[in-house]
C-alpha cells in the first residue's frame, strides 16, 4: 500500500460513484487529473486501466487521501480481490497508490474519453 495514503482512482471510487459511497468517511479529495500513457475499459459495471507508455493515451483520476488504515485495507482488499495489482506512479513528484491490469481483455471495451464517470453517465442516459 502507499506510505502516504495517496491514491489515484479512476473508477468507482471517483467522486459520487458506488464505492466513493461507501467509503467517503475515510477519504479526502485532493484534486483531478489527467495521467497520461493509461488508457481504460470497461468490464460492464466496472473498469480496469493499463500502463500503456502511450502519451497519447490518457485517463482520468481523482487523486485521495485515505484517513485511516481500516478503509485503505478494506480498499486494498476489495481491489485485489478483483483482480487489481497495485504500484505507485507519480504525479507531481509525489507517489500515489493505483490499482491497475496488466492486459487487456478480449472484447473489452475501450473507454475512448478515458474518463470512467462521463462513460457511465452516457450509459445510463442511453438506457
């Protein structure tokens, strides 16, 4: 886990998504950014990211600090448990926990705007 509690979170622990819900108590938002060589997909109710090297490719994250260690082990526990591997990278010289695949998946779908919440709004307006 991150010395610091620093995370980058791309999908549903963005801000107003199902498990920012849950566990806001123990967050703190810090900022939004855009991470450049990430690109993401969907597995339908959740996405997944990869290291692309990619300048081209790009995410969006919200950047947190987790208050306690009960909620960074209950986050730590529910990503790994899906299958997650987590690293650090680094924004702005300072290092943020991320939980990332290391390959894509056949048939799944690119998230073209690299943007999780603008990609599930779309969807629910679509249904």
């Amino acid at each position: 886990m991150n010395e610091d509690r620093l995370y980058a979170f791309y999908g549903s622990l963005r801000l107003g998504m199902e498990n920012y819900n849950r566990f806001k108590d123990g967050l703190e938002f810090l900022r939004k950014e855009e991470l450049r060589g990430f690109k993401l997909f969907s597995l339908t109710d959740y996405p997944y990211a990869i290291a692309t090297e990619n300048p081209a490719d790009c995410m969006v994250v919200e950047l947190f600090k987790i208050t306690n260690s009960e909620t960074e082990e209950l986050i730590h526990q529910v990503e790994m448990d899906a299958g997650y591997i987590f690293t650090n990278i680094e924004i702005a010289k300072q290092k943020f926990g991320i939980y990332l695949f290391t390959e894509v998946k056949a048939n799944d779908v690119c998230v073209e705007s690299g943007d999780w919440v603008v990609y599930k709004q779309a969807l629910a307006f679509e249904s």
